[in-house]
C-alpha cells in the first residue's frame, strides 16, 4: 500500500514548543553565561541588555547554529520559556530584516521601520536531524533595546540548560539512529496566531 503524501508545513510558520501562556526559544552561550543563566533562572548582569540578542524557537535550527554546542562561545545551549505575551509584543513589534518588495512600499520605508522597531525577524531554511536546510522557514527573532531588556527582565519564566539533551541527540544522529534521535526532539507544534500578527512579517 502506497504511504500518503506527507504535508510541507506553510513555508512561513512559526513552529515551537508551547503552552497557553509561554514559549520556549533557544539560545547558546559560553561559559560566563550559559551555566549562571541556568543555575539561577534569569540572564546574569555580565550579558548585555543593551546588544541585539537573537531568539530561535527552532531546537534543531539553534543545533545548525552551535553546532550541537561544540562551536567555541556556544558551549552551553539553553531552553528559554518566556511569556507568550512578551513574544506576541516582540513580534507585533518587529520589522523584516531585510528588504521585500511588494511587503514594503519601498525600500526607504522599510529603512524608516526597522529603524525604530526594538525587535527583527528572518526566515532562515529550517533543519532536519542532519542540520540540511529544508524548504520551509523557521523564524529568528533579533531583540535590541526595549526588546532585549523585555526579554531578559521581564518575559522569562525559565532558564534550562538543555546541552546534555543537544549532545544525547547528536549522538545518536552520528551513529545513524535517527528514529532515535526523533523522538528525543522537543515537540514543536504550530504556534497559534490571529490572521494580522504575521502580515508584516511575510511577504
């Protein structure tokens, strides 16, 4: 018997784990960040609310990143949860990236928006086990200013540090086990928004 075709989600979706009242997104940190960070719930006074700092709800997509927490600064890998609230304003706030025609009137105008916008967002190709890029998206999210210190200050709920999950994962993608590795994954489902949250966002 012939398997049903199997469904490429929308190529612009934000796909996460989540509740009714948060997000989990991903970050990775060396060893002055990463490990305080976890050990005490909250973003320690070494990191900088002042920088763009970028959020991926995306576990595999934060792996492609770091490289299963083996690139040099990205040791620690850490599963944040903030509120969907502050998410909602960070997104409700944010301006593309970069320049798209037909979304933006023109290019000065994109220029004016992400100029005052506190947070921004790419579509970058989401990842399966083996870090290939697949042809739908997985969004990033950059956060600077009220953004950031929002983030940090306000929005989240919890810090875990998820590198020992990243390393039993890449384990077992190295030895060929990727069933295996599947069903470690965190379960990220579509992330529920009304019709007008993404409009700016996706062209």
């Amino acid at each position: 018997m012939n398997e049903p075709p199997k469904h490429e989600p929308p190529k612009h979706q934000i796909r996460a784990l989540h509740t009714d009242s948060t997000i989990t997104v991903y970050q990775a940190y060396g060893p002055h960040i990463g490990p305080p960070a976890a050990r005490d719930g909250r973003f320690p006074d070494s990191w900088k609310r002042d920088r763009m700092t970028w959020i991926k709800p995306s576990f595999l997509w934060m792996m492609y990143r770091c490289g299963w927490g083996e690139k040099e600064g990205q040791e620690t890998v850490l599963a944040v949860e903030i509120s969907r609230e502050g998410f909602e304003w960070a997104l409700r706030h944010s301006c593309l990236s970069h320049y798209e025609r037909g979304l933006h009137p023109d290019r000065a105008a994109w220029q004016r928006r992400l100029k005052r916008s506190p947070a921004r967002v790419q579509w970058d190709p989401e990842r399966d086990l083996r870090l290939r890029p697949l042809p739908h998206r997985s969004l990033q999210l950059g956060l600077s200013g009220e953004a950031a210190r929002r983030y940090a200050d306000e929005w989240t709920v919890s810090i875990t540090d998820v590198t020992p999950l990243a390393k039993e994962i890449h384990g077992h993608v190295r030895a060929g086990e990727l069933d295996s590795a599947s069903r470690l994954l965190p379960q990220e489902l579509p992330y529920p928004t009304d019709d007008t949250l993404l409009d700016h966002l996706r062209a």
